[in-house]
C-alpha cells in the first residue's frame, strides 16, 4: 500500500511542475518521495527483540537519510518556487488561459498551474 502513495505523490509532481528554465536542483523531488521508506526502515529495525551496535548504526544512518530526503525535497521546492525574470511585455489576453502583468515575478514551473479566482 505505500508503494502506491509513493507512486502517486511522484506521479503528481511530475505532471504539476514544467521541465523548462534554469534549476538548481533538477529532479531531486524524486530523492524526497523516498523519505517515508527510509524512515519506516529505520523504525522497523529500532524495535527489535535483540540489541545491536551495528542495528543501531544502520537505524541512525537510516534516520539520517530520511530527515536529509525531506531537507532535499524542500530544497527543491524552493528552487521551483524562486521567481523567475518577468518577460518585457504582457502576455496576451486569451480565453481559459492564464494571465498576469509583466511586472510580477511569477516562477516559470508553476506557470500552467496559477489560477486567480
């Protein structure tokens, strides 16, 4: 059953975010998906009936991992997120298209994405 949340989580940011600019952090929201698995890992050898210092540092590494997948993941978001240069001129008025002012910074990932209401 979490192979199938993961699916869709990946599924989702895939399909929401456009490939086109300049990113820092090309595809890493791939790494943060995996975060929960790391973690479950580590829990699933936390609970053992027998003590292990090498069970121990396996856990800790695993800890480590998954609390670094997050610290990618949103590393990642933020450098979708950071707005892009706004082109010279305004786009043009179309019907069931997006719109905004040349002068606002709009990052050029979520472009498809951005609904006023």
């Amino acid at each position: 059953m979490p192979m199938v949340f993961l699916t869709a989580q990946t599924l989702v940011l895939r399909m929401d975010i456009l490939r086109d600019g300049h990113h820092r952090l090309p595809n890493a929201e791939l790494f943060g998906s995996m975060a929960p698995y790391f973690a479950v890992a580590a829990c699933s050898l936390e609970y053992r009936y027998y003590y292990s210092e090498a069970q121990k540092a396996v856990t800790w590494g695993l800890a480590l991992l998954a609390l670094f997948a997050h610290l990618v993941m949103a590393l990642r978001m933020l450098d979708l997120a950071w707005p892009d240069q706004s082109p010279q001129e305004d786009m043009p008025e179309e019907p069931g298209k997006q719109w905004w002012p040349a002068s606002w910074k709009v990052p050029r990932a979520f472009t498809k994405n951005l609904w006023f209401i």
